[in-house]
C-alpha cells in the first residue's frame, strides 16, 4: 500500500507500509443491533431507510438553496399547467386533441383504447403531466451527488406507479368495461388469485411447474449425464450429436443466482442444444441452491470449487484440449476473475472465454446502484446473517422495481383487476424457479465489486496477490444486450476498456435473458457485431454505435462460427465421462441439483 507525499512542483509517491487494520472483537450486544436490523430488513423489503432519508435530505437541501432551480420548476409546473388545460379545453369541446404527455416505452398501462376517451384521457394526461414535473425536479442539481438524485427519482417514480389512476378500478376502463361485461366475475377471480398469492408469500412455498413445463421432460431436456458432483454444483456432460465434434469442448458458467436451464429451455431456444447440434461437446455447470447451512460459502469457494473444479473434470474426460468457456451474468463476472487468475498463475487451459450480459467494470451498473452505498449493504448484511441466505425473491423484488409500472402493476391489474391468469411460458417459469445466495458469498460481490468495484480499479485480490483483466491473453467473444436493466449494455461494453485481447463485441435485440436466447428464426431480431484486434485503440460506446450497422436475425450462428475458428478441427466422439479416471456417469442430466427448491 503507497502514501502519497506532495513536493513542491511535482507529485512523488512514496510508498509506506501500512500497519494492519486493527481486529476488533464484537460486542454480543451488537448481536441485537443487528437482529433488530434483520427485522426491518425484512419489513422494508431489504431497503435502508438512512439510504431513502438521507438521499431526501441531500435533495432537499440543495433545492432550498438553488432558487433559480426553484423558478424553473416553477415555470415547469405552469407550462404543464398550461398543456393540460390547452387539452382539457380541444377534448370536452369534441376536438381530437393531440396528448401533451406520452408514456415511456416500456409503460404498458395505457394501451387500452379506452384511455383516450374522456374523462379516461384526462386522468391520464393529469398523472403523466405530474410524473413529468417529478421528473424534472429530480434532476441532479449542482452539488447535489448524482447518486442522491437518482434515487429521489426513482423513490418519486415507485410513489407515483402506486397512485397511477390505473390502479383503481373506478378509474381504469379496462376494468369497468370487463367487469360490466363479465357482472362481476373477473373481480371474483381477481379476489382468488390475490389470496392464493399471498398464500404463497406467507408461507414461501414453491409453486410445481405447470403442466407442459416439467423439468427434465419439457424444459432441460438436452441428453447428457452428469459426471461430476462436489457440494456446490453437479457438471453435465450432454450427449454428442453430431459424427465427430470440435476438438475444445465448451463449458458454461451459469450465474448463481439462478438455475442454469435458462441456456437449456425448451428444444427450439436451447443455447446447450444449438451448440451441440452444431458440433461441439457442452459441459454444463449446475450450481447447488444452498441452504442457511452453506451460508459461509464464499466468492473464493465458487472460483475454486466451482470453476476449476469443473476444468479439471473437463481435462480428465477430454485430456490434453483446452477448454471454451461461457459465463453468463454473475456467473461470467466469476469466469472473468477466474481466467485474469489463470493468465496470471501461467494456467492456460482456456481456448476462449464468452461473457454474456456480464459486467467486469460496475461504476455504470444501472439502477441496481441505487440499492448499493455502505448503509445499504450492511442492511442487507444483517438481513442474511439471521436467515445464512438472501433469497431469490427478496432479489427479484429489487430487479421488478426497476421496471414497477410493466412487471409490477401491469401484472397485477391484469391478474387482480381483470383475472387472468398469467400465461405460462418456459422463460416464465424458470423465473419462477428461485434460488438463494450464500451470506458470505454475496456480502464479498456487494462490497468488492458493486460497492467498490475492485475488479477494474486494481484492487481486487486473489489468494493475496492482485489481478488484471489485462493479463488476459486469450481470445474473447462479449455479449450485450439493448435493453438490459440488470447489466446495461454501455456497462458491458466497457469490458473493452479493461482488456487488451482479440475481442469481439455483439450488442443484440432484447434485454437480460431474451436477448441471450435468440435462437435462428426468432421474429424481428437484430445485432450489431465488430471484432477489436489486439492492442486496438479504444471506441467509446455511442461511437462505437453510431458507426456498426444492425444485422438481421440471430447472432448465435456468428457465435458459433466464432468458436469453430478458435478450434482445431474435428476429432471422434469423446466418451461420456472418464470411469477408469474416477468420473463415471452419476446419473441422467439434468440431475440433482436443479431440484433443489
């Protein structure tokens, strides 16, 4: 560690040793603290209310101080004053007035018909005139941290999604009309739906797939077996298809915070099976859904007897070939450290490495950073240290608050208000799939690499020595996707910045999970691609747009072109598992663990 020593006319850094931080032992009174911590947590959903107080405060005060600010909002207030009352007039009047206000692009709630006939309309137009005045006064003002005033907008835009005259059923058209139509039976069945789904939230209880979507038969149904199981995760090894396959088998890395069958969905959108059919030998990581038991896994634990684990199964069924290797979301952030490890130990068993809607640089991480400052983590913390987990849906709650208008209140209007019951579609019901995440092991991925962000500042240590993306040598394939609310693209664009190898870069149509599964013939897809050869200098993201062109259709064909050009040909079929080499087949894929509820 250096200290920094200022001379006159010039910067010298010194570098000092540093005393070791002093240990300090606990209290056990501080044990209550932390239960009484625990509690609100799961009161208020895992959010801190001295990150929601103090975010208000710093707006406020910075407000009061500003009063030219003040004068805008206030010109703000009488122009939207104005527009509604230009409107108000050409609509009672019989003119077919043109909306002053429009939703945003993922705001479904107003697509009823209905919404533009009067008093509907005006409703509308009121409330959307109100969240654009919020809007505005949210908007950072100097001095006011940045961080602060994305969260006062965001807290304004969840406060205002609650009133939208949507909600109400005595204001909402759809609703009137339905429930004229069906005398009342949609409200019934609404009624039903909310109990069984309170139910469930009270009681935490795992909902069976539905019929058509059984795990193993309908959804993961890819032939292989599994032929490695430790504590943490089962690897599968899927049946060849093909005559002979690429001499590299591929390996995914599939985040933890979810199961892995989202690259093994149904027949006609499976990742796992696209590259099979086209040739190449697929191992698959399937994580463990870990229990309070295994709350002290940690990040270190899934890199080592996750990931190298799983190579060194891989090098023992097809010895002396290296080795593609995919990580998807969480699970391509830990690949990432994995392979800087590799490249720094000398350990080059990787032909490859994808990174699919994974981010190594968090400073632009979206709106999941407003849920991450010091006050927050250590809410979340507590809130695990009492259960040994956070569980899956306290996550999903926080990625649904992102977009409330379309994946809260739109779905509840629909299922509460109208009855319908939701669709079920192999996506949906792997989102429905939860999982936990290991205390340890998520308090580590908070603080080091979203609080932090030690990955891409040189800061972040492996076994005690520190590590670099740069040190990475062998070729990468990077994935994005357009309309990523959990790793947005212009974040996972920026792996470009940090990394000096043959890169090549993919943007495609679709968001987090939609994006990654866009399968040949998925109607009306497109992506951009461009290839950055080594030592290349630097493209920031919006040039970098502006000048690649879209291409039609899938990117999963270049993918695996892509791959076949880092092979070295084709060789006979490997054998499934290595029984002489203590790796027989355990069982049939998709095994175990993805049961695991």
């Amino acid at each position: 560690m250096t200290a920094t020593k200022r001379k006159k006319g010039n910067l010298a850094v010194v570098p000092v040793s540093l005393p070791p931080a002093k240990q300090t032992t606990r209290h056990p009174h501080q044990n209550l603290d932390r239960a009484i911590r625990a509690a609100m947590a799961r009161l208020t959903g895992g959010i801190s209310p001295h990150s929601v107080t103090e975010a208000w405060s710093d707006w406020a005060m910075h407000l009061a101080r500003s009063p030219g600010r003040q004068l805008e909002l206030m010109e703000r207030a009488q122009d939207n004053s104005v527009k509604m009352m230009r409107y108000t007039t050409e609509t009672l009047t019989g003119k077919d007035a043109e909306h002053p206000f429009t939703p945003n692009a993922h705001d479904h709630r107003f697509q009823d018909p209905a919404w533009n006939k009067a008093p509907f309309n005006l409703w509308q137009q009121g409330f959307l005139a109100v969240q654009d005045w919020w809007a505005h006064a949210t908007r950072p003002v100097r001095g006011l941290q940045k961080q602060d005033a994305d969260r006062t907008q965001f807290q304004t835009r969840q406060m205002l999604d609650l009133l939208s005259p949507s909600n109400f059923p005595w204001m909402n058209p759809e609703i009137i009309a339905a429930t004229a139509k069906q005398g009342g039976r949609n409200l019934v069945d609404g009624a039903t739906l909310f109990t069984h789904d309170m139910f469930q939230t009270l009681t935490q209880s795992h909902e069976p797939a539905p019929e058509g979507y059984q795990i193993g038969i309908d959804l993961a149904q890819t032939p292989g077996k599994v032929v490695y199981r430790n504590h943490l995760f089962e690897l599968l090894q899927y049946s060849p298809q093909t005559p002979k396959v690429q001499t590299e088998p591929v390996l995914f890395v599939p985040a933890w915070i979810m199961k892995y069958y989202v690259l093994d969905l149904s027949p006609y959108n499976s990742m796992v099976k696209y590259l099979v059919d086209q040739g190449f030998t697929v191992f698959m990581i399937s994580w463990c859904n870990p229990t309070a038991d295994q709350s002290d896994l940690s990040l270190e634990d899934y890199r080592k007897d996750g990931v190298l684990k799983a190579l060194d199964a891989i090098n023992t069924i097809v010895p002396g070939q290296k080795v593609h290797a995919n990580g998807y979301c969480l699970g391509g952030t830990l690949l990432s450290i994995a392979t800087a490890t590799m490249a720094r130990d000398g350990d080059d068993r990787l032909a490859s490495i994808t990174l699919m809607a994974a981010q190594v640089d968090f400073s632009e991480a979206g709106e999941l950073l407003l849920f991450v400052d010091e006050s927050q983590v250590a809410f979340v913390e507590d809130m695990m240290w009492e259960q040994g987990y956070l569980d899956r849906p306290q996550m999903a709650r926080t990625f649904a608050s992102i977009r409330a208008e379309d994946l809260i209140y739109t779905r509840a209007i629909n299922r509460y208000f109208l009855g319908k019951e939701d669709l079920p579609t192999d996506l949906g019901v792997w989102n429905g799939d939860t999982t936990r995440m290991p205390a340890r092991m998520h308090s580590e991925y908070l603080r080091g690499l979203f609080l932090e962000n030690r990955l891409t500042a040189g800061r972040f240590a492996v076994e005690g020595r520190v590590i670099a993306l740069k040190d990475i040598a062998v070729p990468m394939f990077v994935v994005a996707t357009e309309t990523d609310h959990i790793a947005p693209w212009r974040s996972v664009y920026k792996t470009r910045l940090f990394t000096d190898c043959d890169l090549r870069f993919v943007l495609t149509k679709g968001g987090h999970n939609g994006g990654i599964l866009s399968e040949p013939g998925h109607a009306r897809r497109h992506f951009r691609i461009d290839d950055r050869p080594s030592g290349a200098h630097y493209i920031g993201p919006d040039a970098w747009l502006s000048q690649t062109s879209p291409k039609p259709g899938s990117w999963w064909p270049s993918y695996a072109e892509w791959l076949v050009a880092k092979s070295s040909g084709k060789v006979v079929l490997p054998t499934i598992g290595a029984a002489e080499d203590g790796l027989p087949p355990l069982e049939e894929a998709p095994g175990t663990y993805i049961h695991q509820v």
